[in-house]
C-alpha cells in the first residue's frame, strides 16, 4: 500500500472517528461502487441487495474504530461485505457451500447446455453475464475482486480469507468455464 | 492442457493476442472484456446521505435506551433507599464527621492530592493524543 493511500485512509478514519458525518459520506462515497459490485455479484433481488449495502457501511460505522491499518481500508471494508453476503446466503439457505467437485461441477456447466438457449442469447455480454450468476459465490467473488476491482491475490486472499494457491485456481476455473461456454456461443454463431 | 489454458489466460490478462487456437483465444478475450465492464448494479444517488440518516436514528435510538435504563436505575434506586430506610429503621447520622474534625488537614490534603492527580492525568492524556 503507498504511503500516500494510507495517509488518506488515516486522515479519513480519524475523522469519522471524531464524529465528522461528511467524512463517512465521503468514505462511503469512495467504496460504495466496491461494495455494490461484490453485494450485486452475490445477491439477486434488488431490494436485497440496496438492503445489503447499507447493513455493510452501518457495520464499517461500527466497527471502525476497530480497524488498526494492516491493510487498506477498502480491503477491510470488502471484508466486511463479503462477511455480510455470505451469512445472507447462508440465512436463506441459498447455495452456499464448499465449491462443488471440480469435475463434476464443470461437467455439468460446460455440458448442460441447452442449444436453444444459445442461439437465443443475441447479446453475447448478457450471455457471459447469465454465465457468471450461475457459478459458484467464491468463484464469483474472485472474479469480481480481480477484474472489477484491480485486487492482488494476496489481497483477494485477505478479503474472503482463502489462501492465495486457492484463489488462483478459482480465477483459473471460472474463467476457463466460461470461455468453454463462450466458445461453444461463438461457434454456433460462426455456424449461422 | 491446464499449462495452455494458464498461459491463454494469463497472455490475454496482459493484453496481448496468444499464438494459439482462435476461437479459444477469441472466446478469452471476450470472456475478459465482459468481466472488465461495469455490471451496472448502481445504488441510489442518495445512498451515502440514507446511510447516515440509519446511522443517526440508531444512534438517537441508543440515546433514548441509554436514559431510559439510567432514569429506571434511580428509580429502583429509590425504591431500595425506601424500603431499606422503613425495613432497617435506619436514621441518618453524621456523627462520623465529628471523628474526623482532628485530621481537617489531611483530608483537605487528600482532596487536593486527588484533584491535582486528575489534572496531570487530562494534561498528559492531550499530549498524548495531540502527538498521536
């Protein structure tokens, strides 16, 4: 982290510490796009979702003080959201889990294709956006922190508390399982 | 097979064109740029101010708590002065102040050795905080 971030980040906790109200809107100005990428990612209503968000920066508020710098603040604040979206998913039974058996998971994926489907999608983005949703949260969630956010491994790692090995190999899956659905969109439209 | 997907994927993360299979290629490059794009899940222009809006309401909501627990402490504080006073028949007596009449001194000293304490412990706590 540069010195000057954390500056910043310093300069911006000790004011909402001190009970600056602009201060927090700014801060959560700065990270609300953060957060809405990762609870948006996750979470498919979107009453839920807003919900969600607020829940996270009410739970920044309250815990801020508690934040001692060993990372970013937008780290520690993804944390924190990625904390909230799994209990949601977990509180609602959704499919939050271990990661399915590799073969058998991306067995399913890559094959269970309806041609049909594929044909109708005319929109490829809504198509690999379709794809996205319906992998697992964790790979989603790599995903999301690595190409939306610009996150390292490492700090990927520290956000949903996975090794680093572990969240490279999960970037590695889910893209190569949607490149093979890609793939088999972009050859039926070579085909038409 | 695992080596060349890696290699696809980590080429096409740099941004540049791998010299390999064209659809697998093409399809990387457009699975990346769907990725990169912003998948538009906005919340409200009015967010940050609903944020704070919560936060203020809880907080005048853990005041009102915060005085309705004290105002109910004294309250039963009372009540446990009352019934202890008419239960014991204890009478109030300061006769112990008479006892201490002979050291005057020392309790004036003691008052002011506290006071001066808690001035030097408010002195060194600002600086403190001041070079925090």
């Amino acid at each position: 982290m540069s010195n000057a971030e954390m500056m910043d980040d310093r300069m911006l906790v000790s004011r909402v510490l001190a009970g600056d109200v602009q201060a927090f809107m700014l801060l959560i100005r700065q990270h609300e796009r953060l957060v809405a990428h990762m609870v948006g990612r996750l979470i498919k209503s979107p009453e839920d979702r807003d919900e969600l968000c607020q829940d996270v920066f009410l739970r920044v508020h309250e815990k801020l003080s508690e934040f001692s710098f060993q990372s970013k603040l937008s780290t520690w604040i993804a944390t924190i959201a990625w904390r909230h979206a799994i209990n949601y998913l977990r509180k609602r039974k959704m499919s939050f889990s271990d990661i399915p058996e590799e073969d058998a998971f991306t067995k399913r994926f890559i094959e269970e294709v309806n041609p049909e489907t594929i044909t109708e999608e005319r929109d490829l983005d809504e198509f690999v956006l379709k794809l996205v949703n319906e992998l697992p949260p964790q790979y989603k969630i790599v995903l999301t922190l690595y190409h939306l956010e610009g996150m390292s491994y490492p700090e990927i790692g520290e956000v949903t508390k996975m090794p680093e090995g572990t969240v490279k190999n999960y970037l590695f899956r889910a893209r190569n399982l949607l490149k093979e659905k890609v793939k088999m969109y972009l050859g039926k439209e070579e085909l038409l | 097979m695992k080596a060349y997907e890696e290699e696809l994927q980590n080429q096409v993360d740099k941004g540049q064109t791998p010299d390999a299979d064209g659809l697998d290629v093409k399809s990387y490059q457009e699975v990346f740029r769907v990725l990169r794009k912003d998948p538009g899940y906005e919340l409200s222009p009015r967010f940050a101010e609903s944020v704070v809006a919560a936060i203020l309401n809880k907080q005048q909501r853990k005041i009102s708590r915060d005085y309705l627990w004290f105002g109910l402490g004294i309250f039963l504080l009372v009540i446990a002065f009352v019934a202890t006073v008419s239960f014991t028949g204890f009478r109030l007596d300061f006769g112990f102040l008479n006892a201490m009449a002979d050291f005057k001194g020392l309790v004036i000293f003691g008052v002011l050795f506290i006071l001066f304490l808690n001035w030097l412990d408010r002195r060194l706590m600002k600086e403190r905080q001041a070079h925090s």
